[in-house]
C-alpha cells in the first residue's frame, strides 16, 4: 500500500515531492491539471499516470511514447479551462 513516500506513485512523486518523472514539460502539465482539477480528474490523472506504459515496471524507467502522453494531458488541461470558465 503506498503511504506517500518517494517512488510510491508518479502523481504524488510529481506533485508533492517535485521528482521529474515523465520529462519537465509532461511533468508541468501534470501540476498545472493537479492544480486545477476537481478531485474526480485528479482521481483520472493518478490512475492514467499510474498505468501508463513503461519500459519496465519501475516509475524511475522512461515511458514508452511521451508524445502521446502529451496528448492525452493537453486533452486534459483543456478540460480544466473549460471547467474554470464556466460560470
């Protein structure tokens, strides 16, 4: 069970801890959703960021594709505008 240390989920290791983990600009988009986000897409955030594909089983080893991750959290950060500007 994670308790929140280090290397326990790459959300967290991010976020509260300030690790790079996916890259700096992924990384960023990563805080700038956190930031925004109601809890139910943070919730999303950590369960996409925690499954998605590595080379290896380890957080500390590289994605496999990082554009595509991009892409995904690009979605995402348009999500939480959209979220902020309604009234």
């Amino acid at each position: 069970m994670p308790n929140g240390k280090p290397g326990d989920h790459p959300l967290t290791d991010i976020v509260v801890h300030n690790a790079t983990i996916f890259g700096a600009e992924i990384d960023d988009k990563v805080r700038q959703i956190y930031s925004g986000a109601s809890p139910e897409l943070r919730s999303h955030l950590a369960a996409l960021l925690y499954a998605w594909p590595r080379k290896n089983t380890s957080f500390a080893s590289p994605v496999t594709d990082t554009n595509e991750l991009s892409y995904v959290l690009d979605t995402l950060l348009a999500c939480v505008a959209a979220q902020r500007s309604q009234p």
